[in-house]
C-alpha cells in the first residue's frame, strides 16, 4: 500500500498493512530536532501519510509589528511567547458592528492555489484540507472568549447571528477545496478543557450542533472523509459527531479519555488520529515508556480505524531523545 491506500484502509475499518501516522511539530521542537538529526530537512524524510493543506488566502496573515501578526479577518495574535499561535489582543466583532462587518472573500482563488498540485501526486499521501478556527474558536477570535461565553447566557441573538455568518463563510470554502482532488477535510474547534466542555452541552447541541451538521453534511455530499481537531475531553459528543458525518476524530488525548477503550467502544463507527502522549510521554517518560506506548497503540490500530500520531503538534518540552523513539518505532512497523 502507498501510504493514501494505507489511510483510507484505515478510516474504512479495514486492516492496513501497517498502521498510517503523521508526525507534527511546534516550531521550538522542530528546531531541536533538525539540531538533534543535525539535519534541517529532517521532516521531510519522516514518513508522514498526511498532506495536510491549508485553506487561507495567500496574504492570510501578515506581521503589522515585531511579533504581532494579523490574520485574514483583521484579528491580531501577540507571538512574543507562542511563535506558532499567539495570544489574541484585539475585539473585531460586537453586537453593535456584527451586520456592517466584511469577512475576507471565502471564494478568493488563492485559498486553493497549491490544490491542483497535488492532484496525481506521486507521492501518493492522503490528502487533508484544513479549515482551522471553524467556527466556535473563529467566533471567540473575533469578539472575546469572556464575551462569547456570556453572550451564550444574555445574548443568544448575537452569538446566533454571529455563528451564522460563519457558517455561511465556512460552506462556501468547504464548496470550493471539495472541488479539487482531495481526500478529507479536517476542522478545526477546541470544545474541551481537560475536565470536560467549556461551555457545556446544552449551549454546545444549541449553538454548536446544528451548524457542524450543516459543514460536515457538505463534506460528506462530496464523497470526502470529515475530520475534527478539538483539544481536551469532548468524548461525551461522539455520539452527536458521529450522527453528523464524522469519520475520524483528533487529538485523542490520552491524558483526559481512554483511548484504548473508546477505540473499542467505536469500532466501525469512528476512526481516531493521535494517541501518543504530549503531555506527559514525550516529554517526561524513559525511552521504554515511549516505545512501550507506540507499541501499544500501533497494535490497538492493526484493524484499522487509527491514523498514529502524537495527541498534538510536539511542544517545546519534549524530549528529542523520546521523539526519536517513537519515530524509530513508527518507522519500523
């Protein structure tokens, strides 16, 4: 199997001839790692069955100071700490502005200007667009998490109206990339903290629900996988995903759910991607410990329904050591 056929085994519940997996890296652990390889292209050669592209405009963002970068719909993102994310430091939206405001073109043929490159692409990986920030963390970017979680109790109207045109936004990408040859298409929408929903699932199936029905519905009239990346113990909503057209589910964190027993629970239903842990393997545990960790989830995954992969794009902390381990074992299945 090429590794686009080694996925969609996976994700169809079928046994692959190896168990697919996607290393990624924050930029701080990508930089020990081309110093601990002494080889800054050491990423490439890593084996990834992924290619994961982007659905952004190609002047999506720009840096309007040192260290403060500006995104697509005007929000500003202070990367003095956070060099790949930043902290928000700007208010877009409010109730008073919300109709009169312009979001960027979803239709700008830039977003998508890599796409046709990859169609036949010899290398054959499995191909993912991404549309990150979908659409509860695009709302709170563009008005204030403290507001948009307020605005859930006093203010159902705005935060209706203001996921609406999200959602409207969002269709239009979706309607677009699924034109071209990929494969997935993957969400982005951290619902979780470590304990459990931040707003809850009232407000989540009120506010939440009825839209990512609506996206990954689009998706799946395309014939093209769903993907969901959301951080933290959201496992209570797998039923409610699952309903709505999800096929595979990220980060899958072994630090809030148990990833061996919901991988039995949801066999044949839902596919998970992640696993490895970021929070406490990599960058705490002996090389035993990591190997004895990959090992166990490569085997959870020989019948398919697992794409192998640290829970989250490798932090600063972890080991290069520890890294190493598991993509030797990742390596050599």
């Amino acid at each position: 199997m090429n590794h686009r056929e080694r996925v969609y085994a996976a994700l169809t519940h079928q046994k692959p001839d190896k168990v697919p997996y996607d290393i990624g890296f924050t930029q701080p652990a990508h930089a020990k790692m081309a110093a601990f390889y002494d080889d800054p292209n050491f990423a490439s050669k890593l084996g990834n069955c992924l290619t994961v592209l982007g659905c952004e405009p190609q002047d999506g963002w720009r840096e309007i100071e040192p260290d403060i970068w500006e995104d697509q719909f005007g929000v500003q993102w202070d990367r003095r700490i956070d060099k790949d994310i930043g902290n928000v430091c700007n208010r877009r939206v409010t109730p008073e502005n919300l109709e009169a405001f312009e979001f960027p073109d979803p239709e700008d043929p830039s977003r998508f200007t890599g796409y046709p490159v990859v169609q036949g692409a010899p290398s054959g990986q499995f191909v993912v667009a991404n549309l990150g920030f979908s659409l509860y963390e695009r709302a709170w970017t563009l008005t204030g998490m403290e507001n948009l979680m307020m605005a859930m109790i006093l203010d159902k109207g705005f935060v209706h109206a203001l996921f609406d045109k999200i959602l409207d936004f969002n269709l239009r990408v979706i309607e677009r990339a699924c034109a071209y040859d990929i494969d997935a298409m993957m969400f982005g929408d951290d619902w979780g903290t470590q304990r459990g929903l931040q707003m809850g699932p009232n407000l989540w199936r009120e506010f939440i629900y009825p839209r990512v029905r609506q996206m990954y519905g689009l998706v799946k009239s395309k014939g093209k996988f769903v993907l969901i990346h959301s951080c933290g113990k959201v496992d209570s909503l797998f039923p409610d995903l699952i309903e709505c057209g999800l096929d595979v589910f990220n980060p899958f964190q072994p630090e809030v759910m148990d990833v061996f027993a919901l991988k039995k629970q949801y066999a044949g239903r839902l596919s998970f991607f992640g696993g490895i842990s970021t929070q406490t393997t990599l960058p705490f545990g002996t090389l035993e410990q990591v190997r004895e960790e990959v090992h166990q989830l490569l085997e959870m995954g020989r019948e398919g329904g697992y794409i192998a992969s640290p829970a989250h794009a490798i932090p600063a902390d972890a080991r290069p050591e520890n890294i190493a381990a598991m993509i030797e074992v990742l390596q050599n299945q």
